[in-house]
C-alpha cells in the first residue's frame, strides 16, 4: 500500500508542495528536533498533562482488570470493602453488600505482584508515513507507548520493550520505575525516522516469542494492515504463552492529498496527481486497502487477539480502553 510521505519541506515561491526523498535526514516527527529536546526531560509529565484524571481511572482499572487474567484466579487478595466509584471494574462489585447497605459495594484487593507489560513496535519507515488526521503515523505510535509507560508507572507494573525492524532490534528488560519508563520511551522515539528500514513486525514478534518466558501483556504497536498474513504461526505461538494485544495505526489514503506531491515511503516512488486523481483508481486503492485489513482482523481474531485502529493522537486513550475492554470481556 502506498503511503505519503511523512512531513512537506517549506513551500516554493511557485506555491507548490515539494517533499524531501525517502532516506533524507528528515525525520518523520511533525515536532522540530529543537521541540523534542525541550521534553527530552520528562515524556510522562506531557503526557500527563494531556489526560483527564477519569480516563486515567478508566485505563487503570481496566489494567487492573488485565492483571487478574493474567496472573490466574483473582491475583489479589482481600483487603476492604468500598464504595464504588466511576472508573472501578464493576467485576468488583459485591452485590449482596449492596443490596444490604443501599449502595453499589466494591471489594478492593491487594495485588500479589505487578503485571509485566510487553511493548513490541514496529519502528520501520512505513510508520513515518501520515495518519488520516495529518499527523505521522510515527507520533501517534509514540503517544500511544506513551500513554502505556504512563499507565504502568502510575500502577507500579513493569514495562519492557522489544523495537525493531528489517535490520535493527532493541532489547529492554522489564523494570518499574520513573527513570526506566524515560529511557525506554525516548528509545522509542529515536527509532521512528523516516530514514529508518524496512518495516519487519513479525521480525520484533518472533524475539517477543524467544525472550520473555513470564506470562506478559504484550502490546503490539504498528500498522494498520499488520501483523502481516505471513505471521500467523508466530501470532498462534504468543498467544499460548502471553496476552496479546494490537494497537494499528492507520494510514491516509495517497487519493487524499489533492494536488501534492505524494511519493510511497517504502518504494520511494513518485505517484503523479493525474493517476491519483482518477475516481476508478481511488476506488480501487481503497478496496486494495479494506481487503487487506479485512484479512489480517481475520487472522487475529482467529487468535482471539483484540486489536483497535487508531487514526489520530486524539484517538489513542479511548482507543485503548476500548481494547482493553474488550479484551476483558473475551475472555470472561
């Protein structure tokens, strides 16, 4: 599938759009380098500072919810009676209680131990072309590790990491702490360049598969139309060892730009206006696309895999709850 390339240079005097060839030092961020060494300090605090504290309760709880699953039977025990709050698993509900005393009753557990999240990203250049809402693919994915280091900071969960693509792989253990959280996500953010390799998920999957032996959330961060069909084995083997879910982050369709110079990422090749102006091959590019969409929820779900599309930073929170959810009521 063809995508546009992720962020225009300036403008010509001519008023036309003119784009920088795949593998320039561009990167595939709509920041300035100048703006990421500004936050280089704290990513969790921006993000914070970006969340409202209900879906902040709403995401931890249904975590909570995760930690249950995953570590068998309840995973916690008993400490208190309280009264329900929005945001609490309404699993949690103890309805006898409630029935006696008028109001809805939560029993509250002590956790046993933190639940071992797995982030594996897919930081090749395809994740450097442009969501449909503008913004790089890249910076959506990004927000969206953000917001999972952020999640499990604030539970005290450890998170580990495994990023790669078609030549590079990065390894990070799982570990709590704020000064963990910080390092592995500006890992992140130093692979997602438009310069980068070739995409290859199924690569950083097969090393999830061979590195973490603990029982593990693993979340998978990539394209709208991966994991490929070609991942399918690796996908049925994760799924007898750990918890899997997909976040996708969609692409823009190259009929979408009008005028503007568009090029494939991956290729690079130039598509000229005239080709993409035409309704028949429009209409057969977005056909080309659902296909393959189509096909690869067919294979999660095969896997009882939950997965969510996301096409805009905006979208990523309740994205997330969404999936989260979801994924707690498949398996209840």
């Amino acid at each position: 599938m063809t995508k546009p390339i992720a962020e225009p240079a300036v403008p010509a005097a001519s008023g036309a759009v003119s784009f920088p060839p795949v593998g320039a030092t561009t990167t595939q961020t709509a920041r300035p380098a100048a703006s990421r060494t500004g936050q280089a300090h704290s990513r969790l605090a921006a993000v914070r500072a970006r969340l409202e504290l209900p879906l902040v309760r709403r995401a931890s709880g249904l975590l909570d919810g995760r930690h249950r699953l995953i570590f068998s039977g309840h995973g916690q025990d008993f400490d208190e009676m309280a009264l329900y709050l929005p945001g609490d698993d309404v699993g949690d509900i103890d309805w006898k209680a409630s029935a006696s005393s008028g109001h809805p009753v939560i029993r509250r557990f002590e956790r046993e131990s933190n639940l071992a999240m797995v982030l594996a990203v897919d930081t090749g250049r395809s994740m450097a072309a442009l969501a449909p809402s503008g913004e790089t693919k890249g910076n959506v994915a990004q927000f969206a590790c953000d917001v999972i280091g952020y999640l499990a900071r604030g539970r005290g969960d450890v998170l580990a990491l495994v990023a790669g693509d078609a030549e590079r792989m990065v390894q990070i253990p799982a570990r709590g702490g704020t000064e963990h959280m910080e390092m592995l996500l500006h890992r992140i953010s130093g692979m997602l360049d438009l310069g980068g390799p070739a995409s290859n998920v199924t690569h950083v999957l097969d090393r999830v598969l061979t590195w973490f032996t603990r029982r593990s959330l693993v979340v998978v961060v990539t394209d709208e139309v991966r994991p490929p069909l070609e991942a399918e084995q690796t996908i049925k083997r994760l799924r007898t060892r750990h918890e899997l879910m997909v976040i996708q982050v969609a692409d823009a369709l190259p009929t979408d730009f009008g005028t503007e110079p568009v090029e494939d990422v991956e290729t690079p090749l130039g598509l000229p206006e005239f080709f993409r102006a035409r309704k028949d091959m429009a209409a057969e590019a977005r056909d080309a696309v659902a296909r393959r969409r189509s096909d690869v929820a067919a294979m999660l779900r095969r896997y009882n895999v939950p997965t969510v599309t996301v096409g805009s930073e905006g979208e990523v929170v309740d994205g997330l709850a969404d999936l989260l959810a979801r994924s707690r009521r498949a398996r209840h």
